[in-house]
C-alpha cells in the first residue's frame, strides 16, 4: 500500500508538470520554411492571376529580402542587394545579440509581398502559423528582435521597388498594335490587347539597361513565298499539320500560360497555372531539395534566379514592343487558313523574341552556375497543375526544350526562340559574372 501511494503521488506531480509545460510546435529546418514561403507566394501569384513580367517582379523583391536577411546565418556570404542597382548598403543585425535569421527572412519576405500583391489575408492567415512556431522555439527577446530585423530589411527592399518605374507602367491606354505589314495585332480567337506593353522601361536589377543585350531584327515582311519571313510562317503551319506525340507532350508541358482561356460553344471559362517564371521557381526548388541546400544557400538560389527572371523579361520586352512583330496565327489566317489555329492559345503581345526562351535560358544559365551541368533532375513543377512532369539531364538541356516548345505549340516562329535563348544566356551570364557571392 504504501508502494501503490508513493506511485500514486509521483503520478500526479507528473502530471501537473506536463500540464504546465507549454506545448511547441516543432520547430522546421531553415530551407523547409523557405521553401514553403515561397510556395504559398506562387499560389497567391497564380490566384491573383498576376501577368508573367509581374510575378518576376514579384519573386524578385520577396526573394532578395530573404537573403538579405537569411544570409547572416553565415557571414561569408555577401550582400547581393548592394551590388544591383538603386539597392543601397542593407541594414545589419546587431552582432553581440541573437537572432534567428530565418525567421527574420520569412518576416522580411512577406513584409514586401503585403505590398506587392493582393490576396494579403491569405498570406497573413499562413504567415500567422510560421510566426506562431517560431514564438514556441524561440526567447521573447530573440523571437521580437528577428522580427523587427526582418521588417527592417523588407522595407529596406520596399523602398527600391517603390523607384522602379513600376507605378508608371500601370493604367496606361490599350495596346492594340496596327494593322501595318508584319506589325502584330490583337489575335484569335480572343483578340486580347497587348500586355505590359511598358515593360522594357522598368529599372533592371543587374544588367545596365534593357536595351543592353540587342537582338538583331527578324525577317522583314515579305509577301514574296519564297522570302524567309514568309517560309517561317509556313514552316509553323507545316508543322502544325505534322506534329508528333513528343513534340505535343513537350508545348502542353511548357505552355505556361497563367490564365488560359477555354472555349465551349458559346460559353467561356480560364484556367490558372504558375507562369514561366514560377516553373523555373518550381525548379530552383527541386534542385535545391535534391542537393539537400541549407537556409542560405536556398535563399541565395531563389534570389539569383529571381533576379535572371526578371532582368531577362525586362530584356526582352523592350525589343517585343520595339520591334511589334506579328504572330504565326495572324499571317497563317490572313494568307494560309482561315481556320487556323495554333495548339497553344498565343500570348497577347508581340511575338520577336520568345519570352520563354529569354527567361528559361537566363534561368538555367544560373542554376547551372549553383549546382553545376549535367544536373539530373525529375521535373514536378507542375504536377499538381497539369500532372504532367519530365526528366532533364541538366538546366540548360530543358531550357532549350523550353524555346523550342513554343515552335512546336504554333505561338513562335523557330528564329523567335533561337534569338530569345541568345538573349536570355547573355543576360544570365552577365549577372553571374557581375555578382560577388561570397567574401
């Protein structure tokens, strides 16, 4: 008996003591909240249907802030803010005192993407819960003074995004292009105005200016059959008539457009999916999960690819508008077929040069600097999207099959995405060089 009452009493001082304990959340490893921050930002981005060209300019800001932050975990690496252009010198941690820094680039990613995107209650809603297993894990000083410093650099971030001549390219007039000989024009079935026409005057990041990496023109317009700007346009229509099963796999695999438009009778609905830049974000990811990144050198991934993105679309809008080039479908309904129409629904803007070839170049040139060529990977991005997926043996190998998709899906003419991935692989390269990522 007296055995059975001295259990009995340990018993319950037990378990008033768990009773007592505060239950915490398991704290995440650093590359795992970084990865999910940026996921939840690519599922706002595809529900607030935000055009290719603005979501780069999305993932650009949100991702440089998380370096900014993130990389004080290991002062060995640079600040890549300070080295683009308008940036400035970033604020600093105090170096006596303890932080986490992971959560202060969680705060400091999600204090620019409250500014620059419009479904904030679903952010903060998410955000909430990451703040909330941080504060289990972490001292009430510690867990105060990350977040202060996040929100420091966010605004830090912020404040250059609010000079990059953004505001200026919004409630312009409607593009409409003109019915001049090869000039693009609004195209079927949609007939939508062109978009971000004000795109190449944004304020680059890395490279000097949009116009630095020129293309040379396309074929000049020609009624002439045999001239190479009319065998470009039947080369895509012979195509379309002739397409394999791969090379159909390869267009639906890489279409990418964020807002399709569908067509039933008379009835018209959209699906979303992640945009170009999304899928190369979705890539970043896998790779580095495969190679088992830490928080900084996640963040350094995201950013530098964030950055190839969006300097790459800026590069190659400015020749898009410059050159008002027609697309495919325009010539083949006018001077082919009628009836005509392309496998993928054509974007609604220019057509010289590919974007998806500049921007897949620009990107792959950068991942294949992180983790080096031959880089073997499964391709799941969009899975859960179009549950499709692919096998690559490196960047560079599925960014060319990226360029050439758009030949294949009747959007572009095969010169469009050549020169597109030139341009993308210079703008790629010239970032990698320019930057000093570690001290």
């Amino acid at each position: 008996m007296r055995c059975f009452k001295i259990f009995l009493a340990v018993t319950c001082l037990f378990l008033i003591y768990s009773c007592g304990q505060k239950k915490t959340t398991p704290l995440l490893k650093d590359a795992d909240v970084l990865h999910n921050n940026v996921d939840q930002l690519t599922q706002v981005i595809i529900y607030d249907v935000f055009t290719p060209p603005v979501a780069s300019r999305i993932y650009g800001y949100t991702t440089l802030a998380a370096y900014e932050a993130e990389r004080y975990a290991d002062t060995s690496y640079n600040s890549i803010a300070a080295q683009l252009k308008g940036f400035g010198k970033p604020p600093k941690p105090n170096k006596d005192l303890k932080y986490n820094f992971t959560l202060a680039a969680t705060k400091a990613f999600f204090t620019v993407a409250h500014k620059i995107t419009f479904s904030v209650d679903t952010l903060q809603k998410y955000e909430d819960k990451v703040y909330a297993m941080y504060k289990d894990n972490l001292d009430d000083s510690t867990y105060s003074r990350s977040m202060a410093f996040g929100t420091q650099v966010g605004k830090f971030i912020l404040k250059r995004a609010s000079v990059d001549n953004y505001p200026q390219t919004r409630g312009k007039p409607r593009f409409l292009g003109n019915d001049g000989p090869g000039q693009w024009r609004p195209t079927a079935p949609d007939y939508l105005d062109g978009v971000e026409f004000c795109w190449g005057t944004m304020h680059t990041f890395a490279v000097d200016t949009s116009t630095q990496f020129k293309l040379p023109p396309p074929p000049a317009f020609s009624d002439d059959k045999n001239s190479p700007y009319f065998k470009q346009v039947v080369e895509v229509y012979e195509l379309s008539k002739h397409i394999t099963p791969e090379q159909t796999t390869i267009a639906r695999f890489w279409d990418d457009n964020p807002f399709v438009i569908q067509h039933n009778g008379h009835m018209m609905f959209a699906n979303k999916k992640i945009t170009p830049g999304g899928h190369w974000i979705g890539i970043t990811a896998i790779a580095c999960k495969q190679t088992h990144a830490d928080g900084i050198k996640t963040a350094q991934a995201y950013a530098l690819t964030s950055i190839a993105l969006f300097d790459a679309f800026i590069s190659g809008w400015q020749v898009k508008y410059q050159t008002n080039y027609i697309r495919p479908v325009t010539v083949i309904n006018d001077k082919i077929d009628h009836d005509w129409l392309p496998m993928l629904q054509t974007p609604p803007f220019p057509e010289y040069p590919s974007g998806h070839s500049d921007i897949s170049a620009a990107s792959a040139v950068m991942l294949t600097h992180l983790f080096g060529d031959n880089f073997a990977y499964q391709d799941t991005s969009d899975l859960k999207y179009i549950g499709m997926q692919r096998h690559f043996d490196s960047f560079l190998k599925a960014s060319d099959e990226t360029s050439i998709s758009r030949f294949y899906g009747g959007i572009h003419y095969r010169n469009s995405v050549d020169q597109g991935a030139v341009q993308g692989r210079q703008v790629g390269e010239y970032i990698w060089k320019k930057l000093k990522l570690k001290k």
